[in-house]
C-alpha cells in the first residue's frame, strides 16, 4: 500500500483527500503545517507528497526546497495560481507535477498514479504500443493506423521521449535539453516547430488532440490510450 503525504493547512482539504485517496487504497498522512510535513517525512517516509503552497508557517515553495535537500520522493503541489510561470518556477524548483484549484477527484487520482507508477522498476521498452499508434524505439519506426510514417530523427526522438512518459507532464527544458543539449534549454521555438510537424505527419488535431497535448508555456503530455500494435 503506497502511502500518501498530504500537506496542507485546509480542514475541508484534508477531508476530501482522505476519503479520496482511502478509497483508492492509499495509505494517507496528513500535516497542517510545514514542521510537520518534515517531520512525517522522515518518520513515515512516504511514497509520494501532496503539497499546498498556502502554508501557516512557511511558504509552500521555500519547503519544497527544503524537501528536495533530503529526499526525491514525488511531490504532487496544488496551487491557486494559475499563472505560466508560477507553474514553470515549480517545476524548476523541484515539483514533479502540479494542480490548480479547483480540481476533481479522478484528475487527482490519475496524476497520483503516473507518479507512483514511474517509482517501480524502469525497463527499457523497445516497443510502445497505443491506440493507431505503434513506435519501434530500436529501429526508428512509427505506425499510424497501420501506415508507416516517415520522421526525422529528432521527431522521433520527442515522439518516443514523450511516449515512453504517458500521461507524465514533461517540461519544455527537459525536452530541449536531452534532445537538443543544455546549450538549447531556452530555445522553446524548436518545441513548437518540431509538435507542429508531428501533429501534422501523425494527423493530431492542436484543437483537439489524441496524442500530445499541450500545458501552454510549461511542457506536453503523451495523452494516447494503450492499444494493441498498430501493425
């Protein structure tokens, strides 16, 4: 049974995420503030970290620093501010993935469960296979609905990096750096050239999409649903 820190101050909160996340069979801890989500984290060691930036005692960022000095657990934080670059100083910062107020249960559940599941063990997959969609990482292929398609090497190389993190937001420096280099972090144009043509060679409409979808000034998620080969 993974067990599930929350921390936040907000009784009405704290309601709502033990009942949701005891349902699921999580084992759930609750802090109010943030000496005391230290102080579970080292007692408990939790499986991953529900963070409120909106703290009695600390600010939920400055703790979140704090958290990355002793530990990686993942940290799921919930925000109020819905602003780009709060969401991007986050992630810099050392959150895994966030959530705005207000938000629904089964959003919650699922980003929990991306999470937890990128804690087990990494096997190197040499094939991904979704719903019309099939990649061959060791051969450099792509399947759409049975056709072929044609991709450069640094489109598939963004195609297989996100498809190998289904559902997991990934950040446009994470992108930029393990594709094009550490000399590249700020050039977010190559992003929006390189999705744009694989939207178009995989026909995935921006309005509406079925494989990538975009966190507007933040990253992209792989949204496809696992399907049998696309073969």
């Amino acid at each position: 049974m993974h067990k599930i820190l929350v921390i936040d101050d907000e009784p009405q909160i704290q309601r709502f995420m033990r009942i949701s996340l005891t349902a699921e069979h999580f084992c759930y801890l609750e802090a109010l503030t943030a000496a005391q989500g230290l102080r579970k984290m080292q007692e408990q060691e939790p499986d991953l970290v529900i963070l409120d930036l909106g703290l009695p005692d600390k600010d939920g960022f400055s703790l979140l620093t704090e958290l990355r000095q002793i530990s990686q657990v993942p940290v799921l934080v919930l925000t109020a501010r819905d602003e780009e670059e709060e969401k991007v100083r986050l992630l810099e910062g050392g959150a895994n993935d966030y959530l705005s107020k207000p938000f629904g249960i089964k959003e919650l559940i699922a980003r929990i469960r991306v999470l937890l599941r990128d804690l087990g063990t990494v096997v190197q997959q040499t094939r991904l296979e979704f719903d019309g969609l099939s990649l061959d990482i060791n051969n450099h292929q792509v399947w759409r609905q049975g056709e072929v398609v044609a991709l450069s090497r640094k489109e598939f190389a963004l195609l297989s990096y996100l498809a190998s993190r289904p559902g997991k937001l990934v950040t446009q420096q994470q992108l930029l750096s393990n594709i094009w280099g550490n000399t590249h972090t700020e050039d977010t144009h190559y992003l929006r050239i390189f999705i744009s043509q694989l939207r178009r060679k995989l026909a995935d409409d921006a309005g509406s999409p079925k494989l990538i979808q975009t966190e507007p000034g933040v990253g992209y998620r792989f949204i496809a649903e696992p399907g049998t080969k696309g073969e």
